[in-house]
C-alpha cells in the first residue's frame, strides 16, 4: 500500500497534536511565554500556601494549554526548548539577589564556626534509602553507572553529609552547604545545637530585613509519641511523618486518604492521630505553652513516656533558646 505523502509544514510553523491547527513561530512564541507566565503563578501560589483547590485548577488549565503544543516538532526535527519539570532557570537579575541572599547567610554561618564541604549530587541508592526506605523511592531520580551500581540523585544534604561524617571519622563539626543547608554533628549539651541554629535563623532573617517572621520548632519524641498513642507502629514513623509533612500543602481528609490506603493506617488510628495533629487547627487563638498543655490533657499522651520527655525537654529548655536570640 502506498504511503499517503506527508504534509509539508515551514520551517517557522509548527502543528498543534491536540487540536491540528497550524501555529507560526510567533503564535508559538506567545503560547510558551502565557504556560511559563502561568507555571510563576502556580509556584507563587504554591509558596503563599493558597487554597489547594485554586492551585488545582490552575494546574488544569496550564496542561489544557500545553495540550496546544503537541509534541513540538516541526519537519526539520525541531522541539520545544523548555526546563524539566520541577525545575527552573535563574537569569542574572535572580541570581544577583540569590547571591546577595547567600553572601549574608554564609557570613552568619563562618560567624558560628561553620566550615564548607561539597559532596556529589548522586549517591548510592542503598545509602539514600537507609533515611526514608522505598518511601524515600518517591523523592529520588534513580540512575546507573555504566558497572551496574545503582545510583539516585540526592534529595537532601543530611544523608550525604552522614556518609562524608563515616567515611572521614569525624566525630564533631560545624559545617555549611551551599545547596541549602546548616548542620551540626556531635555530642554537645541539651539543645544547644537547636539553640545556636534558631540564633542562625534570627540573624539571617533580620538582616535581610523581610519584616515579622515566626519560627516553628518541633520534638522528634513528641511526634513518637503521637503515633505510639495512635497505634502507628515504630516502623511505620518515617513513612507516617511523609505524609503527616503534606498538611501545610492538604486537606486533613487527602492526608488521612493517604494513611489509611497507603500507609496501612486503621480509621481509628487516623482519627486518634488527626485530634492531636489538628489541635491548632481547632483552637487557632491558643498559644504555644497551652497548646502542649492541652495535649497532656489526652489521656493516651499523658501515659506515653517518649511524650512526656519530647514535651519537658521543650519547656525546660525555652530558656536556653530565648537566650540564644538576645
């Protein structure tokens, strides 16, 4: 059967897959510059935290647009220059601020004693998986070296930055990463550590003078103690705080969803878990002290000893950091 000939497009136009419309190259030019325009204000509206239903719908319409594009190609082989997805170019006037913003934060971190290391931006996959498990498989691109050994892209510093600690037998260090992070490793006193890094925080936010800020602080062993009481199991902790981590972003009910069908939480484990992680949201006027107060009044808290340490080690150390920010 003979091939029907193909059709014979210039070399400035380009055809539309959804719709079969022949665009030029400024039609076309005009349809990148309103999904780029669109895409800022998703990651702007993301970043203010707005109403996910609003985000959601953005989103649609943005796709709908790229619908119009189709695959991109013309007769010659051509396609359509654009970043990957969740990623983004800096031109030179947002790197001149990023740079002026770094140059303040790396000065606060040499005041404290910090010094810098760099570490690659892959790792083995079985290094990166010991933090989070195949939870964590979410949160990585993986690769393969041309030997066969597994590699992922690293989606944080503290993995990387353990693994540099093991294989170098440090055992104390003050160290900064321009990528975009400050740790400290060691034994040193009780919250001291948390102390100096909320101090960090103070300066470096004053000096960039962005106006009132808050700081939020939690305790690893209050939220162990929040599932513990929930029934959660110890190994489900990490996978549980993955999703529980979505709140700022979700609805309780897309987040309790998510426990029940992927987490292996019960319906009684997520409504125990949502009253105590819900609490501000129900008493929004109530301040810190009454709130960790009001969380002693939950009988299944009261009793739960990693509670009760997370809670006492907050309070008894309020001092030490309020301190710290003089």
């Amino acid at each position: 059967m003979p091939r029907s000939p193909r059709p014979e497009f210039n070399a400035t136009e380009v055809k539309s897959a959804a719709y079969g419309e022949t665009m030029n190259e400024a039609e076309l030019k005009v349809l990148q510059d309103e999904i780029k325009a669109m895409g800022d204000e998703i990651r702007s509206l993301k970043t203010e935290k707005a109403d996910p239903a609003l985000i959601k719908a953005k989103v649609a319409a943005m796709l709908e647009k790229k619908k119009l594009l189709g695959d991109g190609q013309t007769d010659q082989g051509k396609f359509v220059l654009k970043t990957a997805k969740g990623t983004r170019d800096y031109g030179p006037k947002s790197m001149a601020v990023r740079e002026s913003v770094l140059k303040i934060v790396t000065d606060s971190f040499k005041r404290h004693g910090a010094e810098t290391i760099d570490t690659p931006v892959f790792e083995l996959r079985d290094v990166l998986m010991g933090k989070y498990g195949e939870e964590g498989g979410k949160l990585v691109y993986d690769l393969q070296d041309q030997g066969g050994e597994l590699l992922s892209l690293r989606y944080d510093l503290t993995v990387p930055f353990a693994r540099y600690l093991a294989m170098n037998k440090i055992s104390n260090i003050k160290r900064y990463h321009i990528a975009k992070d400050f740790d400290i490793a060691g034994q040193y006193d009780l919250m001291i550590p948390e102390a100096e890094c909320l101090k960090i925080v103070d300066e470096v936010l004053s000096k960039l003078e962005i106006g009132e800020f808050y700081v939020k602080l939690n305790h690893r062993y209050i939220l162990e103690g929040m599932f513990a009481a929930c029934g959660a199991g110890s190994d489900q902790f990490k996978t549980v705080c993955s999703s529980i981590d979505k709140l700022d972003k979700q609805p309780w009910n897309e987040v309790e969803e998510e426990l029940i069908k992927e987490k292996g939480l019960s319906k009684d484990n997520t409504e125990k878990l949502g009253q105590f992680v819900r609490l501000r949201e129900f008493n929004p006027s109530m301040g810190n002290v009454e709130l960790l107060d009001k969380l002693m009044e939950f009988e299944e808290l009261a009793k739960n000893e990693r509670f009760k340490k997370g809670i006492e080690e907050l309070k008894k150390n309020a001092l030490v950091i309020l301190l710290a920010l003089q």
